[in-house]
C-alpha cells in the first residue's frame, strides 16, 4: 500500500518538469539577449550586461535547486505541495523580466 502512494503521479510532478522547462528557455533566451552585443557601439554598458546576465543565472539556478528540494521534502507531507514549484516558476518569470530589462536598458535599447 505504501509503495502506491509513493509511486503515484501527483500535480506537482507535472509543474516540476514544467519548472525546468521554463528554467532552461529563460535561460537560452538570456543567453541569446548577449549575442545582440555585436550590433552595439559606444552605447553599450559592457559590465551591466554581464553581472545582470550571471545574476539571472544565478537565480534561476538557485530558485530550481530550492524548489526542487523544497518539492522533494513536502511532496508527501502536504497535499497542495504543486504550490511549491508553480511558485518557483512565477519567481523565475519575474527574474527573467527584470533582467531582460536591465539587458535591454544595458544595450540601449530603453
């Protein structure tokens, strides 16, 4: 009986590989803001474009690694545990505004 419930599918399984989905696109799509460095000039704020790049990165790494863990613990100890991860996907869009902001104020896009 045990080994049922350990083996079932719940919600958040689903919104976890969503989370990585998510997680790796963000990602690439930051990545592919820096190739738009070789249309810069003089405008360009080399420096911000990097540290908020590896900021994002950062986070995005940091934000999986915690809801995964965090998923990993309450996934059988709290029935609407999916909250665990669907909230780690809406922090990361967050992040992945904010530094697409700030790469496009960098490249003088703003």
């Amino acid at each position: 009986m045990d080994d049922q419930r350990r083996n079932r599918s719940l919600p958040g399984d689903h919104v976890m590989w969503f989370h990585v989905f998510v997680s790796v696109v963000a990602a690439l799509f930051i990545f592919m803001r820096i190739l738009e460095i070789a249309g810069c000039t003089a405008r360009c704020d080399y420096p911000a474009i990097g540290s908020s790049t590896h900021a994002f990165w950062w986070t995005d790494l940091s934000l999986f690694i915690v809801a995964a863990g965090s998923y990993g613990y309450f996934r059988s100890r709290i029935r609407r545990s999916w909250i665990i991860p669907t909230s780690g996907v809406a922090l990361t869009l967050i992040a992945f505004v904010v530094a697409n902001m700030a790469l496009s104020a960098a490249l003088g896009q703003l």
